[in-house]
C-alpha cells in the first residue's frame, strides 16, 4: 500500500512537471512569484527579492530553473519561488481592461491566469489554493508531531528533552493553533460558489495566535545544527527514515519537514495579497482581507526582523572579542542589535572633564570605548550605560546650569532612580539628531521584544562564542591581540539555508561601518620584531632573527653605512 501512495505521489509530481514544460514549451508565458531572496554574486544565476515576478523559461531541471526579470536572465533555484494560482492555458486576460487603458497592450503578459475568467472565477482559484495548502500543511504538521516527535519521546537512550526542544521547538503549539484556525476556514468556505467564501475574518481573529511562529522560527536555527550533529551518527539516519517509513511520509528529509512552518508563515501574505488582487472591492469579504493582509505582513515582518537578528549575532560576539579590556557581562546576556554608532563628548558629572568616546547603542544598553592614541582602528573598554534605566533628555543650546559649560547640539541620559547626569555632545547637530532616532528606535525594540517575549538562548550564545573560537582557529590569531581579525564574508543563502526576508540597511553593514582596519604597515611588523639590546649601545644586535634598520631613517645626521642598529620592542602603555 506505502509502494502505491509513493508511487501515487510521484505520478502527481511528475504530471506537474510535465505540465510547465508544456506550456513553456508551447510558448506560453509560466510566471513565478519569489517567496525569498536569491541574493548571489554568481554571473550565470538571477538575483531577484521577495515578490518579484519571474518568468520561467526553462523548468527542464527539477532543482534549478532557468528565469527573466527585465533583460536579465539566469539561473535560478526552483524552491525560492512558487507559480502563480491562474496560470492556464493560452488565453491572455481581459480584453477590457486594456481597453479601458489599465493596462499596456503592448506590454508582455506576466501572468497566464490572466485569462478571460470572469474576476469570481480567478478569487475561486485562490480560495481554493488556501484551503488546499492549508489542508495539505495540517497533514504536515500531524507527520511531524505523530511520526518523529512522538517515536523521539520513546528512546529515551537516544534523545534528551533538551534534544527534543532544541529540533522540534514549539511544533506542537503550531499543531494545535493550525488545527482550529483551519476549522474556523473551513466554517467559512462555501464548497459550491468558493469565490462566495469570506475567510478575512478568520485571519484577523486569529492574528494574535501566528505570533507563536516567532518562536518556532527563533529557534529554527539551532534545530538545524542539532540535527546536523545527530546525522554523523548512523543509528540517527537510520531512526528518521524509519520513522517516516511508519508514517508514510512522502520522500522528504526531517529538516524539509521543519522547515514547513517557516514556510508557511512568510507564504501568507503572498496569498492574502493576491486574493485581495481578485476580490472586487463590493464584495462582502473585501476590507476583512485587506485588514487581514496587513495584519500578516506585520507579523511576518517583525518574525523575520527577529530571525535577523537572530542570524548577526556571531557578529557581536566576534565584535566583543576585538574590544580590548572588556569588563562584566557580554553584549550577548541583554542585547541582540547593534542600533547606531558614532564618536562624541561625553561629560559624565557636573564639572567633569569632557571626553571624547565612541559609543556603540545596543538595544538595552549604551556601550562607550575609547580609541588607542597611536593605532586609531584598536578600541578599549570603558564602560557602559543601562538604557532600561535612563531616559533621553532633549536640549536647547546655551549655558547648562547642572555641568556649568556652555553647549552646543548636546542632549543628556537622566537616570529616573538615582538622578544622575550623562552630558553628550556631536558634532552637527544632523548628528545629534540621528542619536535622538536611535533611542527612540532602541526604545521601541525594546518594547516590542518585551511583547512577543523576543530573546537569545543559552543555546543560541554558546553558539555564537564557538563561533569566535573557531573564526579565531582559522585565522590563527588570539581575540587577546591587539588587531582583531576579519570578519568572515557572508555566506551564499543557498548554502546555509536562509530564507528570511531583510528590509533596508543590514546589520553587516553598520558592522562594516565601524570595523577596525586590517591592513598593517611593513614598517610595523618590522618595529615589533625588535628588542632592547638592539638599542644598548650596541653597533649590531646578536639575535639574527631581528631586522636591521638604518638609522638614517629616524637620524638624519647618522651617515655612516655602518650605523645599522635594531630598535627596542615597542610598547604602548594604555591611557
């Protein structure tokens, strides 16, 4: 019987397949929506963003598909987009709307299912496509929790609870919310006239609950390094098929199947987006999808914010690791963003000297370093600011009757408990500005973590920490030096498996903003490679490994060819 349901779902795929290569074959037009970013540096594959409509040329290869955006074409990977609901056969969409000038007669059909459907027919398919996907997700959901979660609960010898948390997360919980949300859409579907179904109002009184895949998503990460641990071990590989054999499961590895629910809820808006593009704005259904549609992007947004973030991390700790003199917690025990950085003057008590820092605003926490006098990329520990504690005090230019100096662009951190005073100063006051929107912005994250419970596992720091440790292996340099190494380079989403949606600037980039450089004169290495006898009187040093240097070069009265000496190992003494 498994044989035949095997068998069964192969025929379906293969029947799909053969059915885009048909058409594009026949020369029609097969569109495909991005659902990630393909983000690549590669000259024979497409880059392309979330959304972005694609027209596929080629679906010969089950894995990479060859696609046009504009007038650019190339190789793309199959599983970063879906195919449109309406995609039919032959018939261009809606001589009318052409006609009454919505539309470029002379531009390309980007879509087949624009068709000469009447709109209730196209709203119909997509009804049909959510409650169909939402179906085939609930039976996803049941292979996860009954055919490998509840099998892992059984061997004890083989799986910790701490395992089980680690690669299953919070599935469950996605289980039972999914199970009512689909009973409350299938209430709503109207079997006979789809295009008659009103399911926006199911979306918005569930919203509150999708915010459990934050989570799930949070925590997807280290599900995929657990398993990837597991897998070196036979017994494991053996034990996860089994258990998708028992199951009768379709032929997909555990991790496809975790990663179903990260899926799903960045699909949502997709499909909410383009049922709204079909519903008629007199239909019954039309504000609860445009109310429901708003409502995912949101949650959706913020889901893949967090991920994000969740993702830079290795960066702060790689960027603590390089700050010399570090005292008391790391960034990564409060702190998960690096908002905004910059140098300005700092008072910190009444009649204080000012002193000039970089400070680094983490939500949480405001972290203030100070620049080494001779090597300006190497920066020092000096101390940091609780923001939870402090609230942001805005002032005018003048004579400042606490710190008794005049001031310029400034504005103040006043601690609510103690009353205490921090003065800064930029430079212009665009600068001053900027400082203002960041605590604002870090005032918000803060807010808005405390909502959905946003925060880093134990799990999650440890990681982050092996990571420095091995960056630092690879690079054979100690983080206990002087010069911190690299970062390293970004890796190619396809390799470690991203499929989460940024927005504006990255947190690399402010990283790369302010990352030390690495490039090291020869004259220094040189300088370092010295010692004191070089310098005791001595016409030659007797330790052949240093390097002689003229001292012409810092003499310009030496002229003698044989006034060769090494100079003394070079020591800066930290101020």
């Amino acid at each position: 019987m498994f044989c035949a349901i095997k068998a069964l779902l192969k025929c379906k795929k293969s029947k799909g397949k053969r059915r885009i290569f048909q058409l594009i074959s026949g020369g029609s037009i097969v569109s495909a929506e991005a659902v990630w970013d393909h983000v690549t540096m590669a000259n024979r594959e497409l880059a392309f963003k979330a959304g972005d409509v694609i027209k596929v040329l080629d679906a010969s290869n089950k894995d990479w598909w060859w696609g046009q955006i504009d007038d650019e074409e190339g190789w793309f990977p199959a599983s970063f987009v879906r195919l449109w609901v309406n995609q039919e056969d032959g018939v261009e969409e809606g001589t009318s709307e052409v006609q009454n000038g919505h539309l470029d007669p002379s531009a390309d059909c980007l879509c087949l299912g624009r068709t000469l459907q009447n709109r209730d027919q196209m709203r119909a398919n997509v009804i049909n496509e959510i409650m169909s996907t939402e179906r085939h997700y609930i039976k996803h959901l049941k292979d996860i929790c009954e055919g490998y979660l509840k099998q892992c609960r059984k061997r004890r010898d083989m799986f910790s609870d701490e395992q089980l948390k680690v690669i299953f997360g919070n599935i469950e919980d996605i289980y039972r919310f999914q199970m009512g949300f689909v009973r409350d859409l299938e209430k709503q579907y109207n079997n006979e006239d789809p295009h008659l179904s009103e399911i926006g109002p199911c979306f918005l009184e569930h919203q509150d609950g999708f915010w459990i895949y934050s989570e799930y998503c949070n925590n997807h990460l280290d599900a995929c390094m657990e398993l990837s641990k597991l897998m070196k071990d036979g017994r494991y590989q053996h034990f996860f098929e089994a258990c998708r054999l028992l199951q009768q499961m379709i032929d997909i590895a555990i991790d496809g199947f975790l990663l179903t629910p990260v899926q799903k809820i960045c699909k949502y808006p997709l499909q909410l987006a383009e049922l709204l593009k079909y519903t008629a704005q007199d239909h019954s259904d039309y504000r609860y999808v445009a109310a429901a549609l708003a409502v995912m992007r949101n949650v959706t947004q913020q889901i893949n914010e967090r991920k994000r973030r969740l993702e830079n991390i290795d960066k702060i700790a790689q960027w603590q690791a390089s700050v010399l003199d570090w005292e008391g917690d790391d960034i990564l025990d409060r702190s998960s963003e690096l908002i905004y950085t910059g140098e300005m003057s700092w008072i910190y008590q009444p009649y204080g000297r000012n002193q000039q820092r970089v400070f680094f605003l983490f939500d949480h926490q405001l972290v203030l370093c100070k620049k080494d006098l001779i090597r300006r990329d190497i920066l020092y520990y000096k101390g940091r600011i609780d923001m939870d504690k402090y609230e942001v005090v805005d002032i005018e230019d003048g004579r400042d009757d606490d710190f008794n100096v005049s001031m310029k662009n400034a504005f103040k951190l006043h601690n609510k408990e103690t009353d205490e005073m921090h003065l800064f100063f930029a430079k212009k006051l665009e600068e001053k500005l900027r400082w203002l929107r960041a605590f604002r912005e870090e005032r918000k994250m803060v807010q808005e973590d405390e909502k959905i419970g946003f925060e880093i596992s134990e799990n999650q720091k440890r990681q982050a920490a092996m990571t420095v440790r091995k960056v630092s292996k690879q690079k054979g340099v100690s983080y206990s030096r002087s010069v911190p190494p690299a970062y390293p380079p970004p890796q190619d989403p396809l390799n470690q498996g991203q499929y989460m949606v940024t927005d504006g600037i990255s947190q690399s980039q402010v990283f790369e903003f302010t990352e030390p450089k690495r490039s090291q004169s020869p004259f220094w290495q040189n300088f370092s490679r010295t010692c004191k006898n070089c310098l005791d009187g001595a016409p030659v040093c007797q330790d052949s490994r240093h390097t002689r240097i003229s001292t012409s070069l810092y003499s310009p009265s030496s002229t003698s060819s044989n006034a060769k000496q090494c100079m003394s190992d070079y020591f800066i003494k930290k101020t």
